[in-house]
C-alpha cells in the first residue's frame, strides 16, 4: 500500500492484482479502516507495549447521559425545569451564556428531574453538573 500519515483514503492492491480502497481514520489507540461497508478497528502499539496489550482491560467511560453538564464555562442565565418534572430527549431544559452567545441545553434522555445543582445567575465551570435526571 502507498500510505502517507494524514491520508484519508488508500488504495491497496492483493497478490492478485485487484485494488481494494479504504477509508482511513485516526482514533485514540490506531485507525478504522472501512471497505465494502464494513469496519475494522486497528491498535497501534509501541512493540514493547503490544505483547501486553491483550492483558489490559479496556476503559469504559462512564454513562453521563443522566447528568445536564456544563460544556463550556459561562453564565447560567435560565433553567427550564423544577425539580420533580418529566422531561423528553431533546426538551430544552437550560440556557447557558458563553462569549456572548446564548447556548439552549437539552435533554439526552427522558427522565424525570432528580436534582438541580445550580440556579439561574450561577457562574459554571466547565463540566459542572447543573442538574441530574432519573
């Protein structure tokens, strides 16, 4: 294959000359390569770090979709809902304001409003829990 770092597609030729093209993007630990509409995830390693790499245990983030968390710092200027109120996936449920920019958050989930961490006026740093849902 002819691969240069930063190629997005790369053309690979087999033993019997038929051309195969593949997409190429960069992830975290190494590439997905997509061809004929299917996927395959490649780890890149260090060769001292590869022989160890089927004994380490793959972190799984943690779910924070019941969270409504600040995505940048600013100013919360309004909050949609009260404690105890059901909300639906794509609500607005609060207005941050950011370089002068007002920001509407919504709900990733239906839920109901468990606790609210903040109140309209509240400075917010970044990733800061402004309210939690059930």
């Amino acid at each position: 294959i002819a691969y240069t770092p930063g190629d997005r597609m790369i053309a690979v030729e087999d033993e019997n000359g038929e051309t195969l093209h593949v997409r190429i993007a960069k992830t975290r630990t190494g590439f997905k390569l997509t061809t004929r509409g299917a996927s395959h995830m490649v780890r890149v390693l260090p060769a001292r770090a590869a022989a160890y790499a089927q004994h380490l245990i793959e972190k799984v983030p943690p779910d924070l979709s019941k969270f409504l968390i600040a995505p940048m710092p600013g100013l919360l200027v309004r909050l949609d809902v009260a404690e105890g109120d059901q909300v639906e996936a794509g609500q607005p449920l609060a207005v941050v304001e950011a370089m002068k920019m007002e920001n509407i958050l919504r709900a990733a989930k239906t839920g109901t409003v468990k606790t609210i961490s903040a109140k309209a006026g509240d400075s917010l740093a970044v990733d800061a829990v402004i309210l939690e849902l059930e």
